[in-house]
C-alpha cells in the first residue's frame, strides 16, 4: 500500500512511525512533514489546507490511504473531495467534523441526546452576552464557535475577564469569523481526560484513556498551549469509568449523529472533565490529539493501517485493538516563549544520544533539516515518548531522554505526569521510611511525608523506640532494604538516639530530625543525633518541622540521582520557592507604595 499522512507535527510523525510498522505499507508520503517524519517518508511541501493540491498528488502517486492529522483538513471538507474523486481517506467528512469545527452545533447536539456537559447559553451579539455575563456573577467559560487553535476558550474567574473575552472574540474579531457566535457555559471543576476511539459510525472501539497537559507552565500554570505532554493510561479514568464514558457518550454521540444523518468514521476524541463519578464533555475533536496519540501509539501493538481500513470498510465489529499494558509518557520540548513569541532556526543537539535510550521514542513536531544537522522550527519542537514497566519508569525514561537533548532557549514542563502519580503513590512500595520516636512526634513529622507526596515518593510513617522498643527499631532498620526502602528519615526527641540506632543497623542514608520535646527545646535530641562516631553517619536536619520537610527535600534530592523524572518535578519545586518569594516582595512593595 501506499501510504499519504498530511500534517506536520508530533501527532503525525506518530502515526507516520506507527503505520511505517505496518506490513501492509511499500512507500509512505507525508505531507508537509517535518525533520523527522523526513526519515520514514518522503516529505511533499503541500499544506495541510490546500485539499485540491493533496487530492491531485494522491492520484498521481496512487495513493492507497491518506491519513489526515489535523482538523483543519477535516473541516475544509478533505473527505468530501478525496470520496468524490474515488480516493481512499481516513477521518470523518466535512459534516461529522462540525462535532469540532462547531462548539455551538457539537453543544445543541449534546444537549439534543442527553450527552452530559456544562450548562450553556449561545449568543450572537455581544450586548446580549455581556447582559448574560452582567447578571450571572460566577466563574464562566467563553467559548468561540469555530476553530480557533485551541485559543478561542476563556477560563473566566470574574466577570471582567469575561467581559474581556466576549470583546476579544466578538469585538476585536480575534479569530475572524470563528468568533461570529459564542458560547457561554458553567465552569466545571474536576480533572480532564482524554478519551479516544475509533469508529465506524456503528461500532466504537476504544483506545486506552490518556491525559494531556494544556498549560504552558508547571502545575497548570499560565496561557494554553497545543498540549505540552501526554501519558497514558490516565489513572483518573478507571474501568468503570471507562464503562461509563463508552455507555453515556461514545456511544450515544455515534448514534446520535446517525440519526442526524451522519456516519462518523474515524477517530472520535472526546474531551472530558471528571469530578468523582461525574463525567462531563467539555469538547470533541474528530481526529488524534496531539500529544496524546504519541504514548497512544506507542501502546498500540496492532497493525494501524488494518484497523484504519476496517474502521473505513465499516468492519470495525469484528476487530480488536492489542493494547500494551505498560504506560507510556510524552514530554513536549518547545521554544522558550510559546505560545507566544519565539525564535526558530536553532540547531538541536543529543537527538541520537536520547533516541538510542531503552523505551524512548523522540517524536518531532516543528523541526527543519539544515545543512549542519536539525533545527527548531515551530514552537512545539519535539515529543519525548517513552514507555516503562511502571508510570514512574517511563517518567523517568521521558525525563532521562528529554535531558539529553539541547538548544539554546529548550523549554519543557518537569511534572508531565505528576497528577497520575499522585493518584498511584499510596498503592507503590514505599521509598523513604519515616520513623519516629512517639505517635506524639506525628505532627510535626508529617511535615516529611506531606512533602514527599507533593513529589510523588511513596513514603511510610511508623513508630519506634530506640530506648523502649530497641529490639523492634533494630527490626526496622534490618529490612528496610530488603523492602525496598532507599533512604530512612528518623525524627525524635530528648536524648533519643534513634538515629543513631537504626544508622547502627543499615547500610541505607539515614537522616536524622531533632524534634523539641523537652525543656531544652530539641538541643538535646540535636546533640545527640549530630555527634555520630566515625563510621555510622547520621544526616542531621535542623530541629523541628523545618528539618523533617527537609529531611524529606533531602530524601527526595537523594533519589532523584536515579530518577530523572523526580530531578524534573523537584527543579520545578525549587522554581515555585523562587517565584513565591518573588510575589512576596512585590506585594510589599506595593503595599509600601500605597
Ligand atoms: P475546549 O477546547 O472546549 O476543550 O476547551 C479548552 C480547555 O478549556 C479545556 O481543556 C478545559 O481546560 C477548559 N474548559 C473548557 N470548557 C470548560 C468548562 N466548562 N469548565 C472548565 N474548564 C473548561
């Protein structure tokens, strides 16, 4: 077969890598492609909007499949014209695509079937919105109906941001005709998913969930971007969620459209907030996401290009998808300054050290090829895609692989897959064991365990005496390696030589917290924890609740030596310490100004 994929991005070197696989595929072209796609297929500079010049290329070379990536292809109607020209295509046609191209027809139809999504109100005239807005004092969302690059949607916390948005996309016209009719819905709060599948228009067979990381900044911080990193499976989504979401809106969105007189055939994507039990669609798109389908097809272990022809033949009923159970991660490397400005043209160094890592796939979105090798050309400049035995393994391999590649102004977001972990932590072995004197030690010790959950460490709390339970505090510190534990944090007061103890009977790092419990206010426990005979190292931490949060940012620095993933969310700890100082200062010195 020959093969046509039209884009350009991560996404598309994705699906260019994962049907090169495929042993029904002789000669792939990519159009327009990108530095990396450039090694798989041949690259033809077409754009992904001029459907007739793809229409005309295909018959010329005798295309057997075209694969589209981006939506804007689908909705200037790419599958209209290659059908009506006789030319095989994969993705939903003009029509099905309005589920993307169109927020206010994708929210009538959910509303039409009972589909579960925010509240909503569709205006047409700015003064009627900003009625709407005047007299609905709460957190809203302002929503352009037609594409917009994924900026035409304004979290709005007061009404003036509101306000600004409906003057911005009615106004101003910021998105041209996309903004002649908004939207405006209930904020929903909860965590987002991605949920994708292909379908046949009759059948949906889902693809395992995924999580996408929109905000530029750590922590879901600052403007929007296309997506700056992937995992997947999401653990929010669990298998009876999964149920959920397949019985209330896959397959009653694909049914639906049926009796709207649409078949969708392609991939569905449905953007989801989930609060607890409760699912809400916050959009759809009509094609792979990106960066989702980077660790997607990583997990995809079956011939893409069968399951593409049965999803277009309508056979998707008796098809499978093998899914690889081991998690995988997207880590996206873009150009300091998107999504606003930025520089391009900049060489990129370490592309073949991180694509010879186990696990690691690097995945190019805006790249060029110079004369002198690779360079940055776009502001989403590479995908990071690595999988592992456990989410923490691929997070590192990602991380590891991520840290290897550089350019002068290489930006990337350091807790791409953060959240998941979180949700796992208390279900993996322990890391760091946090051992103290007396359960009345727990307040201020807890201080350590908060802090490694912040990071993702799985950490354990118990109770020993090194005075009254030696036999038992001996016990602990013996096994703690066969456990798995990798470092011990012992926090006690007076003159407890708890630390000492267990540092007598392990070969692991121990650091010890001195905690005041007597009326010489910890110098004791400090005395007796810091003065170590030669040979039996004990880490002392300063005393009290200071010195367990950094006993644990000690613990946690130790790890992170092997765990390039924690190095990462460790360094974007230090950052959030730097700007919180940062907006201190400046609150004074405003409220010195005053
Ligand atoms: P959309 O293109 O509609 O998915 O919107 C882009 C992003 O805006 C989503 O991924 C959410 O982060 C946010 N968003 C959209 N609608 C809502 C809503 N009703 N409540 C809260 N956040 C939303």
């Amino acid at each position: 077969m020959n093969i046509l994929v039209i884009g350009s991005g991560g996404r598309e070197h994705a699906l260019v890598w994962k049907l090169a696989k495929s042993e029904k595929v002789e000669k792939m072209y990519c159009a327009p492609g990108n530095a990396g796609i450039a090694g798989l297929a041949e690259c033809v500079p077409i754009a992904a909007t001029d459907i007739a010049a793809l229409a005309a290329f295909a018959k010329e070379k005798k295309i057997d499949l075209t694969v589209v990536g981006p939506e804007s292809s689908l909705v200037a109607g790419i599958v209209d014209l290659f059908e009506a020209e006789g030319l095989a295509i994969f993705g939903p046609n003009r029509q099905a695509a309005q589920l993307e191209g169109s927020k206010v027809f994708a929210k009538k139809f959910l509303a039409k079937y009972g589909i579960p999504s925010a509240a909503f109100e569709v205006f047409t005239e700015a003064e009627s919105a900003r009625e709407y807005v005047r007299k609905n004092p709460r957190p809203l969302v302002v929503k352009a109906d037609g594409l917009a690059a994924g900026k035409g949607v304004f979290v709005c916390a007061g009404q003036g941001e509101a306000l600004a948005a409906i003057d911005q996309i009615m106004v101003e016209k910021a998105f041209g005709a996309a903004g002649n009719e908004i939207i405006i819905e209930e904020c929903l709060s909860g965590e987002e998913a991605s949920f994708l599948a292909f379908t046949d228009g009759e059948t949906v067979l889902p693809l395992p969930s995924s999580q996408d990381h929109k905000a530029i900044y750590d922590g879901d911080r600052g403007p929007n971007t296309g997506g700056m990193g992937a995992y997947s499976p999401a653990p929010v989504v669990s298998e009876e969620l999964t149920k959920k979401i397949m019985d209330s809106v896959m397959l009653p969105t694909v049914r639906g459209l049926r009796q709207e007189g649409i078949v969708y055939r392609g991939v569905l994507y449905a953007g989801l907030m989930i609060n607890g039990n409760d699912i809400q669609v916050l959009e759809f798109n009509c094609r792979f996401g990106d960066p989702e389908t980077q660790p997607l097809l990583m997990r995809l272990r079956g011939d893409l290009a069968e399951i593409m022809l049965a999803t277009r033949a309508g056979r998707l009923k008796d098809a499978r998808l093998d899914i690889d159970p081991r998690p995988a991660v997207c880590v996206v490397m873009s150009e300091e300054g998107y999504p606003g400005h930025y520089e391009s043209g900049r060489k990129i160094k370490g592309l073949k050290r991180a694509a010879k890592m186990p696990g690691v796939v690097v995945f190019h979105a805006g790249t060029k090829q110079a004369d002198d090798g690779i360079v940055t050309a776009g502001g989403r400049v590479l995908g990071v895609t690595a999988r592992g035995k456990t989410l923490p393994e691929a997070i590192d391999a990602a991380y590891g692989a991520a840290r290897a590649i550089r350019w002068p102004g290489a930006y990337y977001r350091r807790d791409i897959g953060a959240k998941a972990l979180r949700r796992l932590v208390a279900g993996l072995p322990p890391k760091v064991l946090v051992i103290m004197g007396s359960d009345s030690d727990l307040p201020v010790m807890r201080a350590a365990a908060d802090f490694c959950k912040t990071m993702a460490v799985p950490c354990a709390m118990t109770v020993a005496s090194a005075h009254r339970t030696p036999k038992q505090a001996a016990k602990l510190a013996k096994d703690a390696a066969r456990q798995g534990i990798k470092v011990i944090i012992a926090g006690a007061g007076m003159a407890a030589h708890l630390a000492g103890v267990i540092a007598a009977h392990t070969d692991l790092p121990v650091i010890g917290v001195p905690l005041d419990a007597s009326s010489l206010h910890g110098l004791d426990a400090l005395l007796s924890t810091v003065q170590m005979p030669p040979g039996v190292p004990v880490a002392t931490m300063g005393i009290g609740k200071a010195g367990a949060k950094n006993a644990a940012v000690f613990a946690c620095r130790m790890l992170a030596l092997s765990e390039p993933g924690l190095a990462a969310r460790l360094a974007a700890y230090r950052d959030d310490m730097a700007r919180e100082v940062a907006e201190k200062a400046a609150r004074l010195a405003a409220s010195l100004d005053e």
